[in-house]
C-alpha cells in the first residue's frame, strides 16, 4: 500500500494511558498527516460552550460514556472536514456500533493497536499530569515537564484527574476491555489491524515506524 495512489485514512486504539496521545503526536509529526482527536475536539467544544459541548459535559460530568449516536454524528462531521487529506484518527471509534457506522462512511485502511500490560497502565497515571485547556499529558520519570507542576508550552499548572487515580483506574481499565475489545475484534476481521506490544511509548514507537515507513514510501 501506498500513499501515492491514495489518501491514507488510519486509526489508533489502545486502552487508557497505552500512549495513544504520543504515539499520535509523533505519527502526524513524521508523516505529515492530518490528526483528528476526538477528545481535542470535543474539549475545544466544551470549552467554547457549544450546543454539542453541554450536552456532552453533561455526560461526562455524571462519569458516563457519551452516546453512540452523538459521537457517530459528531465524528462524522469532523472527518468530513479532513476528508480530502490523508488523516490519524485518534480516540474513535470505541464501540463496535461506532466502528460499523464509520466503515460504511469511510472505510479505513490501517488500525494500529497498542498492547501495554494493565499494571504498566495503573502504575504510570499515578505519575501523570494533565494540562487540561490543551490535554497535552506528560508523565514524570519519562516525559517530565521542563518546570515541575508547568505545561512547557504556556507554563500554567498541570494538574490530575480524578479518573487518574489508581481505582478509577482500574474501572476505565475493565470498560474498556468490555466495550473497545470488540472493536479490535472487527478491525482484525477485515484484516487491517496490526498491534505492537511495549511497557513504554518509546519502546513501541521503533515498531510503528518499521510498520509504516513502506506504507509512506
């Protein structure tokens, strides 16, 4: 497969706190390639305090998963914007109805999955810190901010999430493996899904590159 020929459409899954955010940044940063996050994208419209941004805050204030139907509605949108760029799309689809909705849209031709080990997970959000306007993430001991409790960027303070705590954890952890696995389960029966295994963003990311480089060539 070549970009030449086509403008490449790619997904990433993985559980919470995997490293989709870095491995992302770093895919649209080598490729050049349009990055369509469906979490930015939805914090740009909470913040903006859209019609769309209420109604999702909503939910995620009562610690719910937002709707299928919104998110498909919503994500459809975004990527019809993109659509004549090859685009990354990070955090969607989580459900397999989701999955079902986009393939019939717009089918994608690679899905990435990254495999970290649970503990690996639970051990690291201890260590994360979160710059909530931006969503940038850093996590202390392997992406520490350049000023301790600062966002490099903007230098306002960092803080944690609720749901980063270890039993919070845990839950996202479990609902995870009960809503997203099916969704892998779908990508690997139509053949596209290639997974990398790794403790470490930087121990997957060599992995990722040797997978698509031929692809970019």
């Amino acid at each position: 497969m070549s970009v030449k020929s086509k403008l490449l459409k790619a997904l990433i899954l993985g559980a919470p706190a995997s490293g989709k955010g870095t491995i992302s940044s770093r895919i649209v940063k080598k490729y050049n390639i349009e990055h369509v996050s469906s979490g930015d994208k939805l914090r740009d419209h909470i913040a903006k305090q859209t019609e769309l941004g209420k109604e999702v805050k909503a939910y995620l204030d009562e610690g719910k998963l937002v709707p299928d139907d919104l998110m498909i509605k919503f994500m459809i949108k975004e990527l019809k914007e993109v659509n004549n760029k090859p685009w990354f799309l990070d955090g969607f689809p989580r459900t397999v109805e989701q999955a079902n909705a986009l393939w019939k849209v717009q089918p994608v031709d690679v899905v990435l999955n990254l495999v970290v080990p649970f503990d690996v997970i639970i051990d690291r959000v201890k260590s994360r810190w979160v710059h909530l306007p931006s969503g940038r993430v850093y996590n202390i001991g392997f992406n520490t901010p350049k000023q301790e409790g600062k966002d490099d960027v903007t230098g306002e303070p960092l803080v944690q999430r609720p749901d980063d705590k270890p039993e919070a954890v845990k839950k996202r952890l479990e609902i995870y493996e009960n809503i997203t696995r099916p969704v892998i389960e779908f990508y690997k029966q139509k053949g596209i899904l290639k997974e990398f295994e790794g403790r470490t963003s930087d121990e997957i990311w060599p992995k990722v590159t040797k997978y698509l480089d031929p692809i970019f060539k």
